[in-house]
C-alpha cells in the first residue's frame, strides 16, 4: 500500500497533520521482542549481566553468545534513531517546557519505579545465591551498594539525550522549524541519496567509538548502570540522526532499493568482523590498537546495514496496522518496562529443567514473549497507569 505524506506550502498554515508511520510502531515491537530475546539468552548463555542466570554447560551456550554480541551491535542504536525522530515534532507541538513535563513523567516515573518497585523482587534470586558466600550479607546492602537501573538505562540515556536537544535546540528554533517544513524540506516522494552518506557516516562513527574505547574502555559503568558504555557514540550518533529524520522525512525517502544495499553492507562488515576475529583472535582486541580499529570498523558496517534494511523492510511489508497489532504497539514500553520480572519467574519456575542452553532458551522464548505482552496489558488495564506506560 502507497501512502501519500502531506506536503505544505507557506499559503497553507498551519501544517496539516502527517500520516502515521505504521511501520516505526512495528519495528519499535519488533525491537521489543528482540530486548526480551536478548535477556533470555543472556539467562542461558556465558555472559552473565542479568538478574537470574544458569551459565550454559554445553558448547550451545556459545551460540546464545553470538546472538547476544551480534544483537548488541545494532538494536538499540536503532531504538535511539526511532526515539529522536518523535522528539522534534513533540518539541513542536507541546512547546520546551511540556514537553519536559512529559518526558520526566514517561521516563522518568518508570525508571523510579522499577528502582524502587521492580529491581528489588528482580534482584532476589541473586541474593539468595550470593547468601551462600556470605550469610551476613543483607538484602538492603546489596541492592544499595549494586543498585543500576537494569534494562532501564535506556529509558535513563534516552531521558539525558532528549533533555539536551530541547537545550540545544534554543528557544527560537520552533518558528525555525516550521519555516522549514514550508519552504526547504525536500518532497516526501524525492528519493533519498543515501549510500555515501551511510557509509561515510559508518566509517565516521567507527573511528569516533574507537577513541572513545580507548579513552573508556571499561566494558560497564556501575553508578549509571550502563551494560555497554562503549556503544554510547553509537546511541547519540543514531539518536541525533533521528532528529534529522524527522525534519528532512529520512524514513520515508529512503529508497526500496537502500533495504538490499543494506543487507550487502551488513554481509560485509558481518564477514570482516569474522574474519577479523579469526586471524587476529580476540585477545589482540586491545582498546587503542589497529585490531580493535578493524574490528570496530567491521562491526559498525554491520550494525549501519542492518538498520538501513530493517527500516526499508518494515516500510516495505509491514506499514499497517489492525487491532493485533495496535495491540503490540500500545503496550511495548510497558514490556521493555516489565520483563525483567517476568523472565526472573520464569527462569525460576524452569530452573529444574535439564536441558542444552539452546533448547532452555527456545523454551523460556515461545513462554515469554506472549506472557510479557499480556502482563504488560493487564498492568496498564489499573487505573493511572496508561499515563506512564
């Protein structure tokens, strides 16, 4: 289906309002079932930043740590891009200091939240293990003396990053931008020349998260709580391209044919990042060395290619909606919110299965991923809560 994105002309004041991207609401579901994935293999895998792990016994453990590692590269950087593309047009509409209301109270409500609500049930079965080495060591001590906001780092950046673009963005910018719209945004059916600019913008990129590796290479930062620092000029980079998406319809120029140039960058860093690893080894990846410069390099063609396809492929096949999918849509943030607790009881609750690491996922994975939609459902069915989640 061929939608039609209004245009406007300094005749016609004030804008009509655009058409909504179905697909973006997909995706962000999409992304959302991958964040669930994520944590059940890192339940399972050898990667043990989660609430409740069992460390995998058998050589499938591996493969679950090759999703986890790929996966990083990408999903939530392109969370950050989705994110930045509605914050201008929110900023428009709301004016800087509602739209400030807003944010503390969507972001910042949750994130307290599940630190004050959530994070101490999620954080039991580690205590009930750490007891083992230590019987004195009390719960309360534990949680204050670890307390990070879990998955809910992202909602902390996000919060940070959209704070600094209603500061950076002036206050005269929204007369700016509707002057914009009206007479210099190119028409939503002109084609987007993305391919150098992509690339170049990979490469950019790759040396920038080099330096800052070398001058932060610490792999977590526990008073923040962030599991991957070192993807953090990754998430402002594809956040601030958000921003200008939304200005210029980025999402909605980008070309059909950008989906297979996507999927032959992504093959090729995918293949460099391989071989990279195989002749050089992992423990030649030190922070600062040409290694690590060509394994970046090949990690952010990957991670870039795999966000140009997924967007090309999701306006493609999935710019739609209908009541199971509205569905999805309403309630992801409350799952991204959620589903720390609803693996941790899962986890428990198979804890006495024996199985492969792979199969304990795949089995945990078809559980959890509708359970999470419907536990986040009937938590935004109480009173108030919608205006949170």
């Amino acid at each position: 289906m061929t939608r039609q994105y209004p245009t406007t002309t300094p005749a016609t004041p004030p804008q009509a309002p655009r058409a909504r991207l179905f697909f973006v609401d997909n995706l962000r579901v999409f992304l959302t079932v991958l964040v669930v994935l994520h944590h059940v293999a890192v339940t399972y895998g050898n990667i043990p930043l989660w609430f409740y792990t069992e460390p995998a016994q058998d050589p499938t453990g591996g493969l679950l740590d090759l999703f986890v590692i790929l996966n990083q590269t990408f999903f939530m950087g392109l969370f950050f891009l989705l994110a930045g593309y509605f914050v201008p047009g929110a900023v428009d509409r709301r004016g800087r200091r509602p739209f400030v209301r807003e944010r503390l109270v969507r972001l910042g409500v949750p994130l307290l939240l599940f630190l004050v609500l959530l994070r101490p049930l999620v954080m039991a079965p580690a205590h009930a293990d750490l007891l083992a080495a230590d019987p004195d060591l009390s719960y309360w001590m534990l949680y204050l003396f670890s307390i990070d906001p879990g998955p809910l780092w992202f909602v902390e950046v996000l919060l940070v990053m959209s704070l600094v673009y209603v500061v950076v963005r002036g206050p005269g910018e929204r007369r700016a931008a509707g002057a914009d719209r009206e007479v210099s945004r190119p028409a939503g059916s002109e084609p987007l020349r993305w391919f150098v600019p992509v690339v170049l913008f990979s490469v950019g990129l790759a040396l920038v998260t080099f330096a800052w590796r070398f001058a932060f290479p610490a792999p977590y930062w526990p008073v923040v709580g962030l599991p991957s620092p070192g993807y953090l000029p990754q998430y402002a980079a594809l956040f601030t391209v958000g921003v200008f998406a939304y200005r210029r319809e980025w999402l909605t120029r980008l070309p059909n044919a950008a989906g297979w140039g996507g999927l032959a960058m992504a093959v090729l860093g995918l293949v460099s990042l391989a071989a990279t690893l195989a002749v050089l080894g992992v423990d030649s990846l030190t922070p600062g060395s040409w290694q690590a410069l060509a394994q970046i390099l090949g990690e952010t063609l990957f991670a870039m290619g795999v966000v140009v396809m997924l967007l090309v492929l999701f306006r493609r096949l999935f710019d739609r909606s209908n009541r199971f999918l509205a569905f999805l849509s309403d309630n992801a943030f409350a799952v991204y919110v959620l589903h720390a607790l609803v693996l941790v009881a899962l986890g428990l609750a198979l804890s006495g299965w024996e199985a492969v690491a792979l199969a304990k996922f795949a089995g945990m994975a078809v559980l959890a991923v509708p359970l999470c939609w419907v536990v986040a459902a009937g938590v935004r069915a109480l009173p108030g809560v919608r205006r949170v989640l």
